[in-house]
C-alpha cells in the first residue's frame, strides 16, 4: 500500500512548482479547453456494488444501515440481519463478466457524446480502479478488474475525451448508520470498506482529508483524466485547502502533458472561473456568459441500475440538451449498468435516439456558440438542481439559438401542429438580428422552405412531412455585404 505521508509531501511540490498555485488569484488564470466548450454532450456512467441489489437507488449502501429506511426493511427480509450479510457481502456478487470496455465506448460514439466520465469511486468507498491506498478495489475483489483503466483506453481509441468523478468525500459519514445497531459496519476487518462511518455533522479530519488528496492525486496520475467531477459535500469548509492543493497539483500536471482539463464543482465549492460550475438534475434560465454544465440522468428515480426505472424521453432529453447549448452549457447524461456489466435496454435505446439525432442535426449543437439570447417561448425552465422534472414539456413556440460565425441555428422544440413557424426574434424591427437573411432552410429536409419576414419576426413554412423527430433545427444564414 501507498504512504499518505510521502503523497502529501509530492502533491505539494507538484502543487507549488509550476504555472499555477494552491491560491484563488493564481487559478483566475485558468482557462476552460475547447474540447469541452465544443463538445457540449458527454455520458456519465454510475457503476458499482450498488448495481447487485439493484434496489432504491445507488444511495443503498447508506440507506441499508438506515434504520426505518425502505432498503433497511428490504435488505433484512432478503439477505438476512445486516451483521451477517452486509455491504461487504454483495462483492463478490458484483462479477462484470460482461463487461466490455470497447462495446461501451462504441455506444458512446454512436450516442453523439464527444466525453465520458464513470464513476471512479462512489460515496460506498469502493474504487472502480486499481487504488494504491485501499485493499478495497474492484481490481482486487469483484470482478479484480481495473474498470477505470480498461474505459479510459477504449475511450480513447474511440476519439473520445475521458474523465472521471470522486464521490470520496461523502464516504466520511456514508456508512454512519451501521453504528447505531448490531451491524458488520463496526467490525474493524471491514474498516477499509466502510471507513470513518462518522456523523455527517462533524467536520472530516485530517487523515481522511490528506487520504482524500491522495487519492484525487493518484487518479490524475494514473489515468491523465481530462475531466474531473466532484460531488457537492467538497464545499465543507475543512476541503477548502484541500481543494486548491488538488486544483494546482491537476493543472499543473495538465500543463507539463499538454492537456487541456476541466474539474466540475457544485454550489461555492469554487470561485467562478477557476473551474466548470455544475448543476444537479438542473439547468439556468438565461445564458452564462461562463461556460457551465447540467449532470443528470436518463432516469428520474436513479443513477445506479434498478430494477423498474423510471426513463425519461428522448425528446425531453434532446429538448434539455439544446436549452443547455444555447445557455453555453453542457450536458453530462448519465447512464446506470448491470452489476453484470451490461447497459439495460432502456438505456441503450435513449443513448442511440439522442445519438440519431445528432447525427443529422448535430452541427446546431457541437462547435457553437450562444446568440445574442438564448431563445423564445412560453415554456420557462426552473432554476437550480433538481429541478429538471418539474416543467411541462416544451411546444412549438419554444425555439433555442445557437450560433456558428455567420450561420444562425434556431432549434424549435417541438412539431407545429399547422406546419407555420415565426421566430419573432428575428423579426425586421426586433434589432436583434440586423443583417439582411439569405437563405432559411431546415435540416434534414430535402425540398426548399417557405419563408418571409416581417416586424412580427421570421415566417417559415414546414414541409408536410418531418425530417425526423423530436426538436427541428432552421438554419439561417445572413447575407454578406
């Protein structure tokens, strides 16, 4: 196992040598890479342990020691009393023998996405990869498999960007439950699993924090991720050192690779700019002019497999992705595959519609820019996380913008009924869009549109038949002159 203490010392050098910092006016000077800002669509992906239960959600670990909690129930009537058949239990249960990184990879090229970022350890305290500081690891029980290093090659063989998230600090307080009753929790064999098991109220201490570095360190090392996502119990007061450590330590790695990187934060954890601001189940409701992103999933009620979930729509989803776009965010769609390591059928089927979709409508999303604002319509999106279930669905009078140099992309969300669209901000006295138009046409279609312009805005008139489904993308290219 590796030494914590020799980790700190190297961490702090790389972290105190090169163009960065561990301060907040040194990371001011951090730039977001243009493969992300162009990329716009990546796939998370929540896979571990909890996938072998497949029951509530991937919070089962944590609820299972929750005593009145459903899964506590649900766990004592089907595995037995929680000091005989724990967490620790359901390990060797978790084989992925099915697992194939490549066949992922691919699906996740023909899904559209340009990134991919699994999970490398949840809040259960078990790492997907091959971790220098935990005999607990699915390179070493389970399926004794480096997934994060086996992902991370076949992602890039497919052109893709790889990244991956740490949920480690949560694993403070995750498994607190079982110290309230007779459970294998407090059973010091286990201690590498289930960790400090501490009250959530109580701040970390310095021996989880400098493991917590080291791991983050080890992963930058090891797998040169291009992303890295945290969850949002980092905001703590206690991380806020730790955090400036890592952020320097990962920046400067990335300048002495030549590797444009990003790290994904949530709430304060840090100061604006310094690193990509991202949002729970949620999305803005009017463009940032800093580069942002949504995390949610393709089901409403789980990121990890359940049976029985709950799936949103393609069409929701492609309606999510391009008010994300036109906003100048982006939109980290997430996955939850077998404990055998196979990707449910529902799953698959979302990926690959979103995927057709941007096969043909593609150029209105990836590579563009936010217009002048980001669109119109009656339909108003909820500010903040998670709240990405509680509007209705977009209508034909909900359009998006984006925008290429010269060519103008207004996205409308759904099919008019009477086949007639006006997008009243380019209207000829709106003074939003000042240039005389050349030519409006519609993606995928085949015949030329119908279309004239007034003070009410911009007139077009859809052919009878659809170029395919979901959102419509007419595409508006302003006269030179």
């Amino acid at each position: 196992m590796r030494s914590v203490a020799e980790a700190k010392q190297a961490i702090t050098q790389v972290a105190g040598s090169g163009p960065f910092r561990p301060d907040r006016e040194s990371l001011q000077a951090y730039r977001v890479p243009s493969w992300y800002v162009d990329g716009k669509f990546g796939i998370f992906i929540h896979w571990g342990v909890y996938a072998v239960p497949g029951f509530g959600n991937e919070w089962y670990p944590r609820n299972m020691y929750q005593q009145g909690s459903r899964e506590f129930a649900h766990h004592a009537e089907r595995y037995g009393p929680h000091r005989r058949f724990g967490y620790k239990d359901f390990i060797p249960l978790f084989t992925a023998d099915k697992f194939d990184a490549d066949e992922w990879a691919g699906l996740f090229r023909r899904a559209g996405a340009k990134f991919v970022v699994p999970v490398a350890e949840h809040h259960d305290g078990f790492p997907m990869y091959d971790c220098g500081y935990s005999e607990w690891s699915a390179a070493r029980m389970g399926p004794k498999r480096d997934i994060i290093g086996e992902l991370a090659a076949a992602v890039r063989r497919q052109w893709l960007v790889f990244g991956l998230s740490s949920h480690r600090a949560e694993h403070w307080w995750f498994f607190e439950g079982g110290m309230k009753f007779d459970s294998d929790v407090q059973d010091p064999r286990y201690a590498g699993l289930y960790g400090p098991a501490q009250p959530q109220a109580l701040p970390p201490n310095e021996q989880f924090l400098d493991d917590w570095l080291a791991r983050a360190c080890e992963l930058v090392d090891k797998y040169r991720p291009q992303l890295v996502w945290f969850d949002w119990w980092i905001e703590q007061p206690a991380f806020r050192p730790y955090l400036l450590k890592f952020a320097a330590y990962y920046y400067n790695r990335a300048a002495e690779w030549d590797l444009g990187v990003a790290i994904n934060y949530k709430h304060q954890a840090f100061a604006k700019g310094t690193a990509v601001y991202d949002i729970e189940r949620g999305q803005l409701t009017d463009i940032d002019p800093v580069f942002w992103q949504t995390d949610t999933a393709v089901a409403k009620n789980s990121w990890g497999y359940v049976e029985g979930q709950d799936y949103k729509s393609v069409t929701g989803l492609v309606g999510d992705l391009v008010d994300i776009v036109s906003k100048n965010g982006a939109l980290l769609l997430n996955i939850g595959p077998r404990a055998d390591g196979t990707i449910p059928e529902g799953d698959r089927t979302i990926l690959l519609g979103i995927g057709e979709w941007l096969d043909a409508n593609g150029e209105a999303i990836f590579g563009t820019r936010p217009w002048k604002v980001y669109g119109e319509g009656p339909t108003r999106v909820q500010s903040g996380g998670f709240t990405d279930t509680k509007r209705g669905a977009f209508t034909a009078q909900d359009i998006r913008f984006t925008a290429r140099g010269d060519t103008l992309y207004a996205t409308v969300l759904a099919w008019p009924a009477d086949g007639r669209v006006v997008i009243r901000s380019l209207g000829n006295e709106s003074g939003l869009y000042a240039r005389e138009i050349d030519r409006v046409e519609l993606i995928g279609a085949r015949e030329p549109l119908e279309w004239s312009r007034g003070p009410a805005g911009l007139e077009v008139r859809l052919p009878e038949q659809r170029p395919g489904e979901h959102a419509f993308v007419v595409k508006v290219t302003g006269k030179r002159g």
